[in-house]
C-alpha cells in the first residue's frame, strides 16, 4: 500500500475515532429517530470488522506454516507478504463491507439530510473505496453544516475530507491549503501534522516536509527527507554530521562540521548557536560572546521563532557563562534573569496547553516577576501576553487592565511602535471584556489604522466583528468581514476563514434559518435565566440546542439551569457532555464549571474516587477554596484523616473569616479517625 493511501487511511480512522465518543448520543444531534440510529449502528459494525479480518488473516498463515501466529506475522513482515496480502484483504472482503455501509447510511441520510455524524462517515466510506466525487459532495455538504452550526470541530473534520480528496487528486498545493484549515479549527489535531509534511515533500519543499514530519513524530520520514535534502543542501549535510559526532561524543568534529555550515550560510541560526556554545567551551569568551549576540538578534525576527527553544542554551550557556568569565557580572546577571524568565514561560505554556489555567497564571506572573532591570525581550511580551488573556478568560477586569497598563509602559520605555500598538488592540479587548463597546470599538479601530502587517490588521477587524456583533449590527458586521476577505485577497494569510465566517453571519441575517434559530432561542433563554424564570429558560436552551447541537456556551447554561431546579441526574448527563466537549475541541472556558459541577453530583452519590477526579481538574483551572474544601471532604470519606485535616488549614488559609467552619470539619476528622482506631 502506498504511503498516500495508508495517509489518508490513518487520517479517516483517527477522525473516526475522535467522533466516535459523540457518535451515539443524538440527544442534541437533531434527531430521535429509532430507526436513523439503528442504520447508523450496522454501518459502524460492518467498518470496525476489519480487525477480525486482521486476525483471521494471522491465523491462516499460522496454519500453512504450522507456527504460531506471532512467528506467522513475523515471516510475513519480514517478507513483504504480509502487508501484501492484507492490502488484497482490504480490496476484497473490506471494500464489500464499506459498500454495504454507504447502502445503510444513504437510507439514514434520507431521514435527516442534517445528520452530521452520518455525513461523516459517508465521506470516510466514500474516501475509502476511492470514490472521489461523491467523497467531496459530501464533505462540502457536511462543512456548509458544521460551518452553520459554528462547529469548530466538525469544521476541520469535514476540511479533512477535503483534503483527501486533493491528495487523491495529487493536487498537493489545494490539499496544502486545506490541511492548514483543518489545523485552525483543530489545533490540538496532531495528525493533520502528517498531511502537511507528505504536501511538502511532494512540492519539494524539504525544509518545512521535516518540520512537520518531526511534529508528527515520524523519524523514519524525517531520515528519508534529510537524506534526499544532502544531496542539494551543502549546509544540511554539515548539520547532519555535527549531530552524529555529537551523538558519538565527539565534541571536536562536531565543533568543525559547525564552523562549515557558516562558511556556506553566515546567519544559519543553529550552526550559530551551537558555534557560539563550542567557544565557551574552549573558553574563547570574548568570540563566544560575538556569535552569542548575533544568535539573538536572528532569533528575534519572525522567521526564526521555530528556534524559540534556543534561548535558554544561549542565555545560560554562552552569554551568562561567558560575561561572567570575563568579568562583565553585570551583564552576567543579566542573561541569568532572561535564562529564568525563558524557563518560566516556557513552564506556563506548557500548563496552558493542558488546560491548567491557574498554574499556567502562577508561571507567567514568575516570569515577569523576574524581570526586574532587564532589558525587554521576546519572552517578557510572551508572559504578558498570556498573563492577559488568561485573566480575561477567568473574568478579572481590573488584574487585566493593570497588567496592559504595565506592558504599555515597557513599550513606551523601550519605544517598541509595534507592541504599543499590540497593547493598544489589547485595550479594547479590555473593554470588550466590560461590555463598554464605545472605547473596544474605538482602541480597535486605532489599532487597525497604525497597523502596517496585513495578517495583525485582518486580526483586528475580526475584533471589530466581535462588537459589531455584540452590539447586533450583522449589517456592518458583514461589511467588516468583506475587507478581511480584501486583506486575503491582497496577500493577507486567511487565519480565521473568512469565507466560512461570511456563510455564518449571513445565515444569522436568514430569518429561517438554524443559525438564526438557535440565537433566538438562546438569548431568550439567557433574558429568562437572568429574570430567574427558570423552566421557562431551560425550554428555550434545549429548542436552541436542537437547532445548533455541541454548543458549550448553550450546554452551560442548560447544566445551570437544571442545576439550579434540582434535576441532578439530567444536569450531570449534560455536564459530562459539557465535559467530553471541552476537552476535545480545548475550549476551556466552562471547564471549571462542568467538572465541580461533576464533582458534586458524585459526592452527593457517595461515589468519592469519582468527586475527586473531578474536583481535581476544576482545582487545575483555578485554586477555589471551594474546590480545596471539597477536596478535603473526599479524602476524609476516603478515610484519610491526616490529609484531609491538611487541606482543611489550606481552607482556613484562603478563607479566614470562615475559619470555624472548617475547624469543624477537622474535629469531625479527628473524632472518625479516633472511631476508626478504636473499631480496628
């Protein structure tokens, strides 16, 4: 099997795989027919019977050869039959199966045309027995859905489709194109790191092929495009070396194979930095310190930020070491405060990632706090940055404002025009934040002016949608969106879709139409959930949902208002969709909620394990003295006293003026562990 099929293969079983958790619950997915979900499940069965198809296979070779069917797998492996006869496997028994699911899903189609799910495994049916018109038919029936709906997720599954297609079609540069959309509406959709990296290398662009092949974690893919880059790169075939002399521990050739590569490129950033580390070393200082210096000021322009990850070798070991030898402490201490700021940020995005947004906060703010009489770098834009988004995603307005009023400061100090003008934008993000649209509109139109960059202006007009939207004027909203799509067509990078965004706010515009629909019934429900109608509330946000199904901000407050009139048991199913939905498509903004919400339902249940499972990601997104009081009741159920008393003074720490109530809990500790000891 070639690698474009095995690619595309691996792509659909994964998007398959991600959606199946969500596959069979229609609560919201517009539809409660029996007999829909009864197609949908035989047309899943007959995909998923390739593994007994596998197994089969291991066991008839393991009978020809009278050996055991591991040993069978390994003659065959090692002789190329094995991936032979099972491609044949595919072709014959497979392909038949797939058929007979496209038969069941078209009938299930029929009786809801908006299905998404049955729409997608349509495509992934279509892709896989090579039938390419109808796999885009589909895929752009599904996307024009997901793009109604705002999916975000499902957008970038049903992009993926599309760019099986191109790749079917060997149309590298449109399956390019697609793949990156895919990305934007799925970042966390590691995978698509794959399609990208093969579009590359069949363009012959090698350098970005190895990148995303190393995103990807495919080394072998790597190692073949590095050899084929050798022979039409002098430079690469010196770093190559260098790295396996550094491998072998030899220092002295992998220091001369460096020296090479800057007599083919001066400004090659890592033969630079590593040159740089090499003098220190041989305690060259004062040339150690050179190169050091030309290290940063390439590290810093845009095109090299794929480097970022080299600050903290030139700061601790070339710059730091190096001034400090020759004297220069302060300087020295300089670079020592930039290698701890580089470390600190680095720890906070990786907690950001995994959604740990307190911990993350607690990180950045270390970063800055080191900052102290340091000269403005990267890394300290970098902490503010996060260190404000952060708080506006956790709804602390004023901790914001002072942060932007501290990061303008810095720019006007280091007279930095782009990143007062950044700042400028983050003002009105500020105000978007308090719902004072006048001055969000006004810092973002100063910012859309000054900006030069065609990519930061179609960010800030973007902005100037939001409140546009915020304020219901879809009319200048659309207007709005129309210069992006200018910007695009004038060389601006299509980050945000715009296409797609048109197709959404004009839906919005369609009186009939579900997008329209599902507003409507939301902000009823939210002037009804505000006036404390509660039942009434909770009928508005279920019709929304069944318009627009997987909407969190909708599913939240469903969950609050079940919540809040008692019906635990239909709240806890819907927070644990909440919960499931968050984490798949890394929309964190009502995680927090969903998981204490969960948290509470099984500690009302007694089930323990499960509350503090819970709680704990709830504590990951932010140190509530709520979530360490519950916490604490947990693993005092769970019969660890000590701790439990621990968490209980981490209450009192937090919370003092209610001190006696939790000098209660830790009596009540002290007294069941004193019932315990006596009963043992």
């Amino acid at each position: 099997m070639n690698i474009k099929r095995i690619l595309i293969i691996l792509l659909f079983f994964i998007a398959f795989d991600i959606n199946l958790s969500f596959a069979k619950n229609y609560t919201y997915f517009g539809s409660q027919d029996e007999r829909l979900k009864e197609l949908y499940d035989k047309a899943n069965s007959l995909m998923t019977i390739r593994e007994e198809d596998e197994a089969d296979l291991k066991f008839k070779y393991s009978e020809i050869y009278d050996v055991s069917e591991k040993k069978a797998e390994e003659i065959y492996k090692a002789e190329g039959v094995y991936n032979l006869e099972r491609e044949k496997l595919n072709k014959e028994k497979i392909k038949e199966n797939y058929y007979k699911a496209i038969e069941l899903l078209e009938e299930a189609h029929k009786i809801n045309p908006k299905q998404i799910q049955v729409i997608g495994l349509l495509c992934g049916c279509y892709d896989f027995v090579e039938n390419n018109e109808m796999l885009l038919k589909y895929a752009k029936k599904g996307l024009l859905f997901a793009q109604n709906y705002i999916s975000k997720d499902n957008i970038g599954r049903f992009y993926n489709y599309i760019v099986s297609y191109y790749l079917n079609n060997k149309d590298y540069e449109k399956a390019l194109q697609y793949a990156k959309l895919v990305l934007i509406n799925k970042p966390y959709y590691t995978i698509e790191y794959t399609s990208i990296a093969y579009c590359y290398y069949q363009l012959g662009k090698y350098d970005e092929a190895m990148d995303y092949y190393e995103k990807a974690g495919n080394n072998e893919m790597v190692n073949k495009v590095r050899e084929k880059y050798k022979k039409n790169k002098p430079a690469f075939k010196h770093l190559s070396n260098a790295i396996n002399y550094e491998f072998a521990n030899d220092n002295e050739m992998a220091a001369k194979e460096y020296r090479k590569i800057l007599e083919y490129e001066p400004e090659n950033v890592i033969g630079l930095v590593r040159t740089a580390g090499y003098e220190a070393n041989k305690k060259n200082y004062k040339e150690a310190v050179e190169l050091g210096e030309k290290s940063l000021a390439l590290l810093n322009k845009v095109e090299n930020k794929k480097y970022d990850y080299l600050y903290n070798f030139i700061y601790a070991n070339v710059l730091t070491k190096s001034y400090n030898e020759l004297e220069d402490f302060e300087k020295s201490a300089s670079y020592f405060k930039l290698y701890l700021i580089a470390t600190h940020t680095a720890d906070a995005n990786i907690e950001l990632n995994n959604g740990n947004y307190s911990q993350a906060l607690a990180y950045y703010k270390t970063a800055i706090e080191k900052d102290i009489d340091v000269d403005v770098v990267p890394y300290n834009y970098c902490a503010y940055d996060g260190i404000i988004n952060l708080l506006f995603d956790m709804e602390k307005y004023s901790e914001m404002k002072e942060y932007i009023q501290k990061a303008i400061k810095i720019c006007k100090r280091e007279n930095n025009k782009d990143k007062l003008n950044y700042y400028t934008y983050k003002a009105g993000y500020y105000y978007y934040g308090i719902k004072d649209y006048d001055n969000a509109l006004k810092y973002y139109n100063i910012a859309y002016e000054r900006e030069k960059d065609k990519n930061l202006k179609n960010a800030y007009l973007l902005a100037i949608v939001s409140i546009y939207m915020a304020l219901q004027n879809l009319d200048k909203a659309i207007e709005t969106l129309e210069e992006c799509k200018r910007l695009v067509n004038n060389g601006a990078n299509d980050l945000f879709d715009i296409e797609s965004k048109i197709i959404e706010f004009n839906a919005r515009l369609d009186k009939n139409s579900d997008l329209n629909n599902y507003y409507n019934h939301f902000n009823k429900g939210k002037e009804l959930y505000n006036k404390k109608l509660l039942k009434e509330a909770i009928n508005e946000f279920d019709k929304a949902l069944k318009f627009v199904p997987q909407q969190l901000e909708a599913i939240f407050m469903l969950s609050a208002c079940l919540i809040d009139t008692e019906q635990y048991e239909d709240s806890s199913d819907l927070c644990f969709e909440g919960f499931l939905l968050s984490k798949q498509t890394h929309d964190y903004r009502f995680l927090e909620s969903f998981s204490y919400w969960l948290a509470c339902y099984y500690y009302d249940k007694k089930d323990y394990r499960s509350a503090l499972s819970y709680n704990n990601q709830a504590l990951k997104q932010n140190p509530s003295v709520d979530y360490f009081c519950l916490y604490a009741h947990c693993i005092r159920n769970l019969g660890d006293y000590d701790k439990a008393i621990e968490w209980y003074e981490k209450c009192i720490t937090l919370d003092p003026d209610n001190k006696a109530k939790y000098m209660s809990f830790m009596v009540l500790c002290l007294e069941e562990k004193k019932k315990k000891t006596n009963e043992d």
